[in-house]
C-alpha cells in the first residue's frame, strides 16, 4: 500500500471543542482546554502516524473578529492553516448561538475536502441532532458530516477513517516517531497558560502570556523558569495574589503537569512582569511567537 500523509486543519468558532478533538484524535494532551473561550492563540500541530499514514493535525484559535494585534495574528494562523490543508474538519457545536457567517467565508474560499463535525451531541436529542445534520447540508453541503462528542469520543474512529481515505499519497513530513513540531517550552508555556485560564476571572487569563526563560534538563530533575506578563500593575498583584498566595497555587497545579507530561522530577520558578498593552505591540507579539 502507498504510504499517505497530509495536513488536516481543524477550524470552527470560540469554544466549539477544536481542542478537545484534536487531543481525542492524537490521543495525547496537545492543546488546553478550558471552559472559557480564545484559550488557543497559537496554531498547534499534533501527529498521528500508524504504518501506512501520517496525518498532521492543526489546532486553530476560534475564528473571531480580531479587535487588537494579538488577535490578528490569531486569525492568520487561521488563514495559514487553511491554504495549506489537504483535509478541512468544520467544528460546530450543536447548540451554536452564534453566527458562523464568517468561518463560512473561510470554508467557501477552499478547494480541499470539508467535513462538518456538530460536536457536543451528548447534549442534545436525536431530534435536534437530525435537524442539524439538514441543516448543515443545506447550508454547507459539505462532502460528510460526523454527529459526535468529543469529550467522550464518540464518532471520533469514523473521522480518522474518514482523514485516511482523503489523505493524499506522500512519503512522511515528519519522522515517524514525532508527536508535534512545537518545543518541550512550548507546552510548558502552555501549561502554566491553562492554570491562569482556570483559577482566574474575567479580562485577567487574555491579559496575560507567558514565557519560558529557563529548561535545564539535570540528572534527576528539570529546572525551569517562566515569566508571566499582564498589562498592569494591578492584574500583576491579582495574578500574585494576597501573600502570593495564586501564584503558589498557579506554580504547584502547573509543575504537577508539567511532570506527568516529561514523565520526572520538576523544579519549577515563575516571576510576573508588567508590559504595558503588549497584545497591541507588533514587536513583544513576535517575541510571543505571533509575528512572522
């Protein structure tokens, strides 16, 4: 059998479940989940590679309409995704309140194959899920349509399936043993990131990023540093926290991460810094790794 290998974008709205497939179809943790929407900023790559196949899977932010610099690089990580996908996975959530108009504009743009995917159907009854499915196919006419749950995994084989079938015929992009084309800092970055989206409130988690200074692997432990940025002095003292109290929290839920997921020893230090209105300056983005 020729060997297949391509690049399958996964794009939808804020908070549709994208990275939640994307970890169910890599069956690894590759990109943060959280109930807030915008939790993804970056475009992730995950690698699922068996024998005959190599498919590159792309975690896009939700497509939005961007207010700030930050947000326009965002979405251009959405536009790169999509010129260069063999194989394009629409994520809707089957209660979706919101107009799609603009991810249509995206997907109406392309030639690849699209695969609608309504997700969260263990929300819903067979009725609605019915309904959707017209729906999408009077609208979208897309070339398949997936009922499933990410969460749970339900339907997610048939779309693999579904990927192989439209891979096109290529030797492997990446070695066969390789997960992601993002660095261990990377994930760590991430890591701390999620814990921000998850302990804390309102404007704070899209205020801030966060970059690794430090990796050092030793024999028995990892040592590393990170730094947090905010925006203003006081989203510095809220991420802080009464007796830096948040910030130890922060630090323990995220270093227990970060060992489950190097699988040793972490030492693990984080220091909060204040750039004002970063998210709008093109030159502290590229630093972020948002700019080209």
């Amino acid at each position: 059998m020729s060997h297949k290998a391509g690049f399958v974008s996964i794009i939808g709205k804020p908070n549709a479940g994208k990275s939640t497939l994307m970890n169910a179809l890599v069956g690894e943790k590759m990109s943060i989940i959280t109930p807030k929407a915008q939790t993804t900023r970056h475009r992730i790559m995950g690698i699922v590679n068996d024998e005959n196949h190599q498919i590159i899977f792309s975690d896009t932010p939700g497509v939005i309409k961007p207010k700030y610099s930050l947000q326009e690089s965002m979405m251009s990580f959405v536009e790169g995704s999509l010129i260069d996908a063999d194989v394009i996975l629409f994520v809707t959530d089957i209660h979706e309140k919101y107009d799609e108009h603009d991810v249509l504009e995206k997907l109406r743009k392309t030639s690849s194959p699209v695969a609608v995917l309504i997700n969260k159907i263990d929300k819903s009854s067979e009725e609605e899920v019915r309904e959707k499915i017209e729906f999408w196919k009077e609208k979208l006419n897309p070339e398949a349509i997936f009922a499933m749950s990410a969460l749970l995994g339900y339907n997610v084989p048939p779309i693999l399936e579904y990927i192989k079938e439209k891979l096109p015929v290529h030797p492997p992009y990446y070695e066969k043993d390789e997960l992601t084309d993002k660095s261990m800092r990377f994930f760590v970055s991430e890591m701390i990131r999620e814990k921000i989206f998850k302990l804390y409130d309102k404007e704070i988690p899209y205020s801030t990023e966060v970059a690794v200074t430090s990796y050092k692997e030793e024999a028995n432990i990892t040592r590393i540093a990170a730094e947090i940025y905010v925006e203003r002095d006081s989203q510095k003292n809220i991420i802080i926290g009464k007796a830096g109290a948040m910030i130890k929290k922060v630090g323990t839920y995220a270093r227990q991460d970060i060992e489950e997921f190097i699988g040793g020893k972490v030492f693990l230090e984080i220091f909060v810094k204040v750039v004002p209105d970063w998210r709008a300056k093109k030159n502290i983005l590229k630093r972020f790794g948002y700019e080209d």
